[in-house]
C-alpha cells in the first residue's frame, strides 16, 4: 500500500527562534505538531531581523528537519537606534511612555512609525516576498500558504500571492489588527487610520480561512467579512522540568512585559496595605517582575512604597520563565482596563494554567482571560476596581501559604494542549 504525500503547508513568519517573547511560541509549537497530522511545514523567515528579546534555548526545539526559507529584510528599528537606542527597542518590544513622560525623540519616533510604515515597520519584506516566494510555491506543489501576524504587513505577502497564484490561503491573528491598544498611541493620523482600515478590510475579504486567538476578536471581524473564522486559541506545552521546590517567601510572579499602561495602581495600593497591616505578610511578602517592566510601573510601586519588596529579575529564557511559574507561590497576569483588550489572551495564561499554582487575573469586564479562568478553575480575576474583594482573595492566598495548602485545582485544561490545538488547525489546512 503506497503511503499517502503530505499536503505542504508553507508558513509565513516573522517571529522565530532565536526570537524570544511570546510571539514565537504558537508557530513553533504548530510546527512541532503538524506532521503527526499528515502535514509538512515550509517555514518562511526573515534572515536578518532585528529581534526585540532573544531566547537561545528555544532553537533546539526546531526539528533539524524542518524546511526553512530566508530572505533578507531591511529593519528600520536599526536605522532609528542610531538616533535612540533606548527609545528604538522599546518601542519595538511594544513598551510606549504615557504621553506626560514621552521625550520628544519618542513622539518623533512614534509619529514616523505610525504614519510612515503602514501597516508596520516591516512593510519593507513583503515585495521581495512575493517576488521569492511565487516561484517558490510553482516549483514546489504547495497546497497552502499561512500568514501570521504581527507584524500584519506578513497578511499583505499573502494577499499579493494570493492574488497571483490563486493559492489556499491561511490569515492567523495573534492579535487584532486596527484595534490593537496600542494604535492609539501611534499619533495616527485619520488618513493613516483609514489605510489601516483598508488593508485590514482587504486581507479578511481575500483569504480563504480566518484563524483567531479570542471570541471577540471573531466577533470583531465577523462584522468586516464574511469568510470563515476559527477560533484556535494559544496554549500549553508539556514542559520536561525536574521537580522544583516552591519558593519559602509569599512570592506573587508577574512573567512577561508590564506595559504602561498595564498598571493596575489598586494591586499595588492592596499590596502596600497588606505590608503596613500585617507584620507577617510584610516579612514573607515578595513581588516578582520576570520581563521588561515599564518605567511607569515601577514609579507607581515607587511612590507606595512597595519599592523594597520588588524582585526585578528581567527578561529572561522561556526555560527559565517555566521555572518561575512552577516555583511561585502565586502568578499575577495584568491586561491594560480598556474595550480593546477583551480579546488579548496572553500565551502564558496557558502555561500558568498548567503550573497548579492559583493565578490572579486583572483586566476588563467581560473579558476572555476572564471566561477562561472560571471555566478551568485555575484563579480569581478582577477588575481594576476591586480593591475589597482583592484584598480578600491575596489574604485567603496567605493564609494558605503558611498552612502550605496553597495550590489550584484545574479543571477540563486538555483541550488547550498545543498538540490538540494542532489537531484542529491540521482539519482547517
């Protein structure tokens, strides 16, 4: 019996190892996966970019035999550190000042990047892209293209191939696209905002299969198109880690980037009272920042006096990141309180989940974060308002951790595997 060919399902991506952060993780976990279901991945890569955080140890999970094209890029990230450095990179890892502490570098910077490089910074690629990848797909009989973004400029590559080669054709959106929270802060102007709005409308009513990380964000798009959209959220994966003991203080853990405007000033102002109120808390108390952290955060910390019980560990390894997560006593996860961000669910949620350590959640009413955690079970969310009950649930957490009972109990989290996930986007392609 002669064995049946894969179908070739050529992925076009920014973010890959060495690349660090979030961004990386879906596509390579999907990668990973894939071929158990019938399914060879063609990954296509930029071959020099100008990452933003680098994790070393996540290129020993890519399979030596996976195919990977290169192009080169033109980064204008690079161009805009010869001006400033400090404002370039922040900039690009997603960290923007609130307007009051922005110098005007920044504002300058900001404009250009918003006004100028529409739809993102690496509209640069997609030209070449094409031009490199149209003859690619002729010669090579592959049955599906896959965009993934941000950066969106990845769906125009699509767009254009599709268009010329009439390929199946897959969008994924990690995140949204025009209303991502932080196109307010680009100073767009509204000839910029309706460009945005125009490329977006064009990509969602080209491809074939729209791919969402959030129902909302579904919701969102089904007003713009009528194509088919699924929901495939991010995941866990099963991570080979040595047993690891729990930390001896009461250590709250915040993994990945603070924005600025991730700062919910009522956890800080709970946490600043528990320290004064009890003696107890103020001794075995420990706050971890595992990421970058914006300088606006930890002025706010600053200004209530939590400074002395702040670990600012940095960015570290994915690896690493597991680590915290299982040792922690609590994890912390933080959206910014605004409509947009309903539909962010952040990769690590997943991983937390996993982690049997309660999480503790603040972000917008009504958002999917939120759904997530009470259908698993896994922790308490909260909106930024909720200074009692708060103050409540970090004081139950407490009390379980000197009786050292302190721990979740999840429920129905199978679903959310990477390998299962993979399973559902193998049917789509």
């Amino acid at each position: 019996m002669t064995k049946m060919a894969k179908i070739k399902a050529l992925i076009i991506t920014y973010y890959w190892p060495p690349a660090g952060g979030p961004g990386v993780q879906r596509w390579l976990k999907f990668v990973k996966y894939l071929p158990e279901f019938g399914i060879e991945p063609i990954v296509y890569i930029p071959e020099n970019p100008n990452y933003p955080l680098v994790d070393e140890s996540l290129v020993s999970q890519v399979s030596d035999k996976l195919t990977i094209l290169k192009q080169p890029i033109k980064e204008p990230y690079k161009i805009a550190g010869l001006f400033s450095k400090k404002s370039s990179k922040t900039i690009s890892k997603g960290i923007i000042s609130d307007k009051s502490s922005q110098s005007f570098i920044e504002k300058v910077m900001l404009y250009i990047r918003g006004n100028y490089f529409i739809p993102d910074a690496r509209k640069s690629w997609v030209k070449p892209s094409v031009s490199y990848l149209s003859k690619y797909i002729s010669e090579n009989n592959i049955d599906t293209i896959i965009t993934t973004g941000p950066p969106h400029s990845l769906h125009l590559i699509g767009l254009q191939i599709k268009e010329k080669l009439g390929v199946k054709w897959i969008a994924d959106f990690r995140d949204p696209w025009t209303t991502i929270g932080y196109h307010k802060q680009l100073k767009l102007t509204k000839n910029s905002q309706q460009k945005h709005k125009s490329l977006e409308q064009q990509v969602l009513n080209a491809v074939d299969q729209i791919l969402v990380t959030s129902s909302v964000t579904k919701k969102e798009f089904e007003a713009i198109t009528t194509k088919p959209i699924e929901v495939i959220t991010n995941g866990y994966d099963y991570e080979a880690v040595n047993k690891i003991e729990l930390d001896s203080k009461f250590t709250i853990s915040h993994i990945g980037s603070l924005l600025s405007k991730r700062n919910p000033k009522v956890l800080w102002k709970v946490l600043s009272d528990l320290v004064l109120e009890y003696d107890d808390f103020a001794k075995d108390f420990q706050l971890n920042f595992v990421g970058a952290v914006s300088e606006n955060v930890l002025e706010s910390i600053k200004k209530i006096n939590l400074s002395d019980y702040i670990n600012n560990v940095g960015y570290i390894s994915h690896n690493e990141s597991i680590v915290y997560q299982k040792k922690s006593q609590v994890l912390l996860l933080i959206e910014i309180d605004s409509e947009e961000a309903k539909c962010i669910i952040p990769g690590k949620l997943f991983e937390y989940m996993v982690s049997s350590r309660p999480i503790i959640a603040l972000g917008p009413k009504g958002s999917d974060v939120e759904k997530i955690i009470k259908e698993t079970n896994t922790g308490n969310y909260f909106n930024y308002d909720d200074y009692e009950s708060l103050k409540k649930t970090i004081l139950i957490h407490y009390k379980a951790f000197q009786d050292k009972t302190l721990q979740s109990h999840a429920i129905g989290l199978q679903k959310y595997s990477r390998k299962k996930l993979t399973e559902s986007l193998s049917k789509l392609i």
